[in-house]
C-alpha cells in the first residue's frame, strides 16, 4: 500500500480528526519506522532500543468488525519482535472504546492517561496508555 492510498483510507477511517498528508506517512515509514498492511488497513509503528510505538492502526470502515484490526496487531507484534523490540506502547482515544476493546483483548493493558490530550471540536479528550509485552 503506497502513503498515498495509506493517507486516503486514513482520513477515510478517522473523520474526526485532521487527515494525515502522504508525506507525513511516508515519513513515519522511514527507519525506524514501519508499516504492515493488508487489503483493507494498516498500521503504522516504530521500533528502536528494544521498545516498539504503534503509532496508528487504521482500517477501511467497511471493512470492520471483519478481523481486519486483530490480523494488523498480529503483524504489527511480528514486525517489532523481528527489530528487536520486547515491549509496545500505544495511546488511544478514551472515547475510543472499541479500539481499547481490540487492544485489551490482544493483550495491551493499561499503563496511564493523558488528561485532554486530543482536540475534539467539543473539547479535549483524554489519552489512555497501553503496554504490551512482546512474545
């Protein structure tokens, strides 16, 4: 999947936020950055010093609740552990629930929040912290 198609199924995905610009993508990519893709999603992480980041999971909004999402966080793990990484970190959206589902459930727990950390246009929403232990 090239920045171009990842930044349309972004802002696709995320219609409440500002939309991620190709460029800005493709520089998430570049090392220590990556990328694991399928058909309907991606997501985008980071891997350095034996700790992992996913940045962002984001899949095509017809295609959810299919699997997609979990088959991402498995290739997102595989990625990291194959650059070294032993632990993740994430923050999600606390309005997000069915993300911190799919995340609780494929092993993320949380570690913490960030008061008012997304801008909302009605207002600041908090950050919840997850870690994952990889392996």
């Amino acid at each position: 999947m090239t920045p171009a198609a990842m930044a349309a199924l972004y802002a696709r995905a995320f219609r409440d936020g500002r939309p991620w610009s190709a460029d800005e993508i493709a520089q998430l990519m570049a090392a220590p950055g990556f990328a694991v893709t399928t058909q309907a999603g991606f997501a985008l992480g980071r891997a350095v010093a034996g700790e992992a980041e996913l940045v962002t999971v984001a899949v095509d909004p017809g295609a959810r609740r299919q699997g997609q999402g979990r088959a991402l966080l498995a290739a997102f793990d595989a990625q990291a552990r194959a650059l070294g990484a032993e632990t993740a970190f994430l923050e999600v959206a606390a309005d997000n629930t069915a993300a911190q589902g799919l995340y609780r459930a494929t092993g993320w727990v949380v570690t913490g929040r960030r008061k008012a950390y997304y801008r909302r246009a009605t207002g600041a929403v908090d950050a919840v912290m997850m870690t994952k232990v990889l392996g």
